[in-house]
C-alpha cells in the first residue's frame, strides 16, 4: 500500500477533520495542475501516506480528472487507494492477461510549495469497473517520495475493505499480485483504515 485517497468537498475542512481525529495537522501537499484538484498530506510510516483531496477552487473550470465523482461528493469519506509497483507496464501486461480493461499508464505531477516536482505514472482498473480496487503507482526517477515529508506521528496497523461482492473482489485483488488486505462483506463498498495515532487508535472509514 502507497497511499489512501481521502475525498472532501473543501480541502481545510478536511485537514480540519483528519486532525480531530488523529491529533496530527496534515501539510498543503500542492495542486495537481489540468486535473482539478489539491490536496494535503499525513504520514502513515515507511513510504505510506494519507492524501486529503478535495476540488481545486482555483482550477473551477476543471473537473476532477482522475476522481470525477470527487466533485458530487456530499460526505468524506476514502475514495480511493493506491499501490506502489517498480514496473507499472508489467502490472499493465498481468491485468490484460487476467482479462481486465485499463486506462493506460498515465503520467502525472504535482508541484510542491517548495517547488519541487513530484512525477508519476498511474494505471486504474477500468473494467469491470469495481470500486475500491486500488490503482497502482510508480513514482518517477528521482522524485522523493510524499511521506517523506509529510506530517509524522500516525502508523497504518490495519486496511480492510467491505463489500457486497466480497469474493469477486478478493479474487481480483489475488489477480493484480494484492494480497495483503482483508475484504469482507458488507452492504455497501467501504474501505477502513486503522491508525495509531497520539490521539490513539482511530478508524477512518
């Protein structure tokens, strides 16, 4: 696991929330320029983060790109998870091969309130389209990794996923080489994340 999505409607608000509940202040991460959105950071340990997302007020021409139902959003809640590959084209050729449509490798970046330029490639599962099968990431040569900066003091200890086709979704993730998230039934899709915070430990969901 690279990193956990975490959508709201207004980005301060949503910094607001996460440090209620954690007791920790997530940092302006940047904007993701021609996609709509900014986001802020949290780390979650070694190379593991918590992106807050939300639509970018000063990109209100531009719907979210990457997570188009960012913008009908009425609650926060995760919307998404990503997992760091060192060959995103051989998780390309794997996910052909288990009959799966992608959306092809994307380039992506974001410039840093410091300046520095943080590139990527990303590949999303495009059909059969199931929410919370995580897309993956590979992080470009030489670009420091978010969590290396991001505020310190919470710890990932556990991820699950609930939903109603807990088995096909089980079955995918064996598929794609994930292998470590528990997914159970549940009535509705929903991924939960424990964290040990200096607030203590804390579900987010």
């Amino acid at each position: 696991m690279d990193h956990l999505v975490f959508g709201v409607s207004d980005l301060e608000q949503g910094i607001d929330l996460i440090e209620r509940r954690t007791g920790v202040r997530a940092h302006f991460g940047g904007q993701h320029q021609g996609r709509g959105t900014h986001n802020a950071l949290l780390g979650l340990g070694d190379r593991q983060y918590l992106e807050i997302i939300a639509p970018d007020p000063e990109q209100a021409g531009t719907p979210p790109t990457m997570f188009p139902h960012l913008a009908g959003l009425t609650q926060p809640q995760f919307i998404a998870w990503a997992v760091a590959v060192t060959d995103i084209d051989a998780v390309a050729a794997k996910a052909s091969a288990s009959n799966y449509q992608i959306g092809g490798a994307i380039d992506g970046s974001r410039m840093r309130a410091d300046g520095k330029l943080l590139t990527w490639r990303s590949l999303v599962i495009a059909a059969p389209a199931v929410p919370l099968v995580p897309f993956f990431i590979q992080w470009g040569e030489g670009t420091p990794h978010p969590s290396q900066d991001a505020p310190p003091g919470c710890r990932l200890t556990s991820l699950a996923i609930e939903h109603p086709e807990a088995e096909r979704i089980g079955l995918m993730l064996q598929a794609l080489g994930v292998a470590d998230v528990k997914v159970a039934p549940g009535a509705q899709a929903r991924l939960k994340a424990r964290l040990q915070t200096p607030a203590g430990a804390v579900e987010i969901s």
